[in-house]
C-alpha cells in the first residue's frame, strides 16, 4: 500500500469516538488484565478528549483506505505539567492512541500519521514530543523518527497494585510493526 492508496484526515471534536474506539483496539491488543479500569478508562477518556478539543489541546489524524474505512490513528495532546510550565513555551506533546489495524501494518501508515501530528506540534508551538513505547517494533519506529529514550524511571509505591508501567512491561511484544 502506498501514501496515495489511504486519505489522511484531520479528526474533529464530533469523531471522538473514533478514537476511543482505536484506543480500545489498542488496549485490547496490548492484553491489560485490568479490565475494569479499561472500562472505566472508555468514558473517561471520551470525556477528556471532547474537553481537550473544546480547549484546542489536542488532534487526532485517521487513515483512511480508498473504501472509507478507518485504518489507522495517531493523536496529540499539549501537556503543561511540572516542570514544563515553567519553561518556554509551557508545554510538551504528548503522542497518543498509535494505532494501525493488523491487516494494514508494514504500509507506513503509522509514520505518514506521527508526521502530520509532528507537523500539528510545531505548528502550535511546541518543543518536544513525548510518548510510551510498548514493545520492540514501536520502539524501533519511534527511534528511527528520531526519539530517543530518556531518564525517565518508575517506582511502584503499592505492592498490591500494578503500575501502568508495569501492565505495559509485563505486555509488550514484537506484534507492533509499522
């Protein structure tokens, strides 16, 4: 499949379902065991995102294939946590929901997709981009788009629960390719 065989589409505020859908796709595949905090996490993500939008803080692109069907996402949202707030401009992208369905991967969907949400970043100001890699082949993706891995470190605090950290180590694999 080639650029010109899929229509990249900037989604709007009335598509957030459909990327909640592909955030589900994307959990699923992943094989958290917290299924509650999945369901949870549905409508709650849906909330944020139609609030995001509404506040200009964040962008979906869609793949599109030559039938209209959806086949692929990537989104952005402008993140102004400590310490970044106090930095010039106040704020980082933070890349979200990557995802291509299986039967498409290898087409460069994902790639196409992160360069668009790359040019949205810039476009808005912003200086760094930010994001969890789950697995050998998004690791390998992202690295040759230029991210590198950081000092960023986790410490589980409660024993009896795992961290988001943990459920993506215990589930990364190498099915994830472009």
């Amino acid at each position: 499949m080639k650029q010109e065989d899929f229509l990249v589409k900037e989604m709007d505020r009335d598509d957030v379902d459909l990327a909640v859908h592909f955030r589900q796709l994307l959990f699923e595949e992943i094989g958290s065991e917290e299924e509650e905090m999945i369901e949870y996490a549905t409508e709650e993500v849906r909330r944020r995102y139609i609030e995001e939008y509404k506040k200009g803080r964040i962008r979906h692109f869609v793949a599109y294939n030559k039938q209209g069907e959806a086949i692929g996402i990537t989104g952005a949202l402008l993140k102004s946590d400590f310490p970044y707030y106090l930095f010039t401009p106040g704020y980082y992208g933070w890349i979200i929901d990557v995802y291509t369905k299986p039967e498409y991967r290898g087409n460069q969907i994902a790639t196409t997709l992160l360069q668009y949400t790359h040019n949205w970043l810039v476009s808005v100001g912003a200086y760094e981009s930010k994001l969890i890699a789950v697995g050998k082949k998004p690791k390998e993706l992202y690295e040759k788009l230029g991210y590198r891995s950081t000092w960023e470190m986790s410490l589980n605090l409660n024993k009896g629960h795992k961290t988001y950290n943990e459920i993506i180590d215990e589930n990364s694999s190498e099915k994830w390719p472009d």
